[in-house]
C-alpha cells in the first residue's frame, strides 16, 4: 500500500527578512523551477492549525505533547542524538558555548558558529566545569564541539530562550525566569568568572580568536518513558532534535536528505526534516536559502509520477508556519487553479 510523505521544510516560505524581497524578485522570476513549487501550493488542499516554528513541529510530528507552561524539551532528544550510548535518565538542558561581547551598555550573544571551538578545548572547558560544580550535582558533557548538555538531577524551575532566537542580541530580556531563575543566575556567572580565567580561552585570546566565556541554557527536560507506536517506516533527517526523535521512536534513520521518489515500488510513510532553506535564513545568506529552494524544487520534479504510479498516496509539506499543504492525485487534477508567484507566498521576518 502506498504510503504518506510528511516533509518538515523550515525556511521554505521563510520568515524572509523584508531587505531580501527586493533581490528575490529578480532572482525568483527567472527560474522556472519556482513556479513548479508555486503551482504545488496553489492546488493543494490547506492544513489550518499545525505547529509553528522548527522544533515544535518536530515535537507534533512525533506525538510528544509539551505544556503551554514548560519549555519545549528538544535537550534530552538532541542528547540522544549526539550520543546514543550514554545513559538518557533525568532532566537534560542545553548548555551551549556562547561568546558574550559587551556593546556599550548590553552584552550580546555569538553563538558557536562564531568560536570554530575544537573538540580538545570543548573537553577542556568541560573538565574545568565539572571540577567547580561537581558538589552542587551539575555535570556538563560536550559530546560535540558545539552542542553542550547540563544533566541535573530535578528539573531547576525555569522558563528559558532558545539560543537562536538571541544569537547577535542583547541577552538581558531573554534570560532565565521562574523560581528558579535567582539561583541559576548565580550559577551561569560563576561559570563566566570560571571560563574568564581558563586556560583555554588564554590561548584563544592570544591567537586573535573569541572566548568561549560563557553558557547558555535552554530547551529543558526528561525524555517522555516510551514512544507510542512509531507513526513513521523511514526517517529522513540530520538535525538532531529529529534524529534523537526517531531514535527514541525506534524508526530507522535513511541515507540521504530527501528520499527518491522516481523508480518502483511504494516508499511506505517516511518523514522528512529538511532544514536548509532555514539555514540559509539564519545565516543572512539569500543565495543560500535561494540555492536550497531551487534543490527542492528539483526534487519535486519526480512528485507527479510517484503519485500518478501509486509510489506515494500522498504528500503533506509543512513550512513549519503553522499552516501545512496535502498534494494527492485529487489535487493534481485541479489545473485550472492560478498561482500566485512564489514570492506572494514567503512570510516576512518581523
């Protein structure tokens, strides 16, 4: 039987800084691809009502309910992720290393992708840590350069911000609140004193390189006990809140970002998380969310033949906008509909 293809493609309709549209005018008109893609969600049947924004879709797509009240808990998924082998018990916190820079009377926020932070320093600064606070039972590990995790023995009471949404910002209106936001406060500067004298960022200093001089937590939680009964055969994803996921669900992770969709035989329901044209967005970059969108519209060249050949029932594209799209064979049929450009489709950065 065929089956469902549920693509999670943040950044595809944007949110498109408003500075971009300009550019994008020009670019978009003269390439035919765009209007395959314009065509697609002009035909197809709307979904109201669906999670907006990257991780809560994620969260939705594998049926893992989050409180209005907690924080999203992409932390103990995303630990899963970058090391399935380690123990998954209790509440789990990003921690991740940030270089906060002062600028006039704030400090602002660079995330890793400012540090170039080596696996060896990321150990080193760990080891440091948890030399500090091992007696107040809270142990950091780096099982990626990039992508640290505090492992605490209770949840702490807080409500905190995602590091995306702060990176290049004053960090004074994001940080963490709740009962327990006073204590943690004292933490997270008794960790900046402690990476302002580490060795490690002495050597970054002198090479002309950022500091790592501080942390910043977010996205808290346990791992929910057991995944109902896994609601996709194949998962399609790097990212690691989506591998961590599947891991969790115990779906097979396939190669490749999109899966194949020319050939014989049904593909079965497969998710797909895709977040290249998001990161196009979040790097500033337009001819790289531009370059992730012409690759997806090529992908979609095959769609109408899978359809038409029963290698797929259906297709459901979510942006991660809150609003999702079902293509079909029914809605393939709807010819007669007009598209607007994609261009009228894309969501403004506010």
């Amino acid at each position: 039987m065929a089956g469902q293809l549920r693509l999670l493609i943040p950044g595809l309709l944007g949110p498109v800084p408003s500075e971009w549209f300009a550019g994008l005018e020009v670019e978009l008109a003269r390439r035919p691809a765009a209007a395959r893609l314009a065509r697609l969600l002009a035909r197809a049947d709307p979904i109201p009502g669906l999670a907006d924004g990257p991780a809560p879709a994620l969260l939705a797509a594998f049926g893992v309910a989050v409180a209005p009240d907690l924080d999203l808990p992409s932390a103990p998924f995303c630990r899963l992720a970058d090391d399935p082998d380690a123990p998954i018990g209790g509440y789990w916190l990003h921690a991740d290393p940030v270089h906060l820079h002062p600028d006039r009377d704030q400090l602002r926020l660079f995330d890793a992708r400012s540090l170039d932070l080596s696996a060896a320093e990321a150990s080193e600064l760990a080891a440091l840590f948890n030399d500090h606070f091992d007696a107040v039972g809270v142990r950091l590990s780096v099982p990626a350069p990039t992508r640290w995790y505090l492992r605490l023995g209770a949840a702490p009471g807080l409500r905190t911000t995602p590091l995306e949404t702060v990176v290049r910002r004053p960090v004074a209106p994001f940080l963490p609140r709740g009962e327990g936001a006073d204590h943690w406060a004292v933490l997270l500067n008794e960790a900046q004193m402690l990476f302002h004298g580490a060795e490690v960022n002495r050597r970054r200093e002198a090479a002309g390189r950022p500091s790592v001089n501080a942390i910043w937590p977010w996205g808290g939680g346990a791992l929910p006990v057991s995944a109902q009964t896994p609601p996709y055969d194949w998962v399609h994803a790097a990212a690691p809140l989506a591998v961590g996921l599947a891991r969790w669900a115990g779906i097979p992770i396939a190669d490749g970002p999109l899966p194949v969709l020319a050939g014989v035989g049904t593909l079965g329901d497969r998710l797909v998380y895709w977040d290249a044209p998001l990161q196009g967005l979040r790097d500033d970059d337009p001819a790289a969310w531009v370059a992730a969108v012409d690759r997806f519209e090529a992908w979609l060249a095959d769609l109408p033949g899978a359809i038409g050949r029963g290698r797929l029932a259906a297709l459901v594209l979510d942006p991660c906008l809150g609003r999702g799209y079902r293509v079909d064979r029914r809605t393939q049929r709807r010819l007669w509909r007009r598209a607007p450009p994609l261009l009228a489709r894309l969501v403004r950065s506010t």
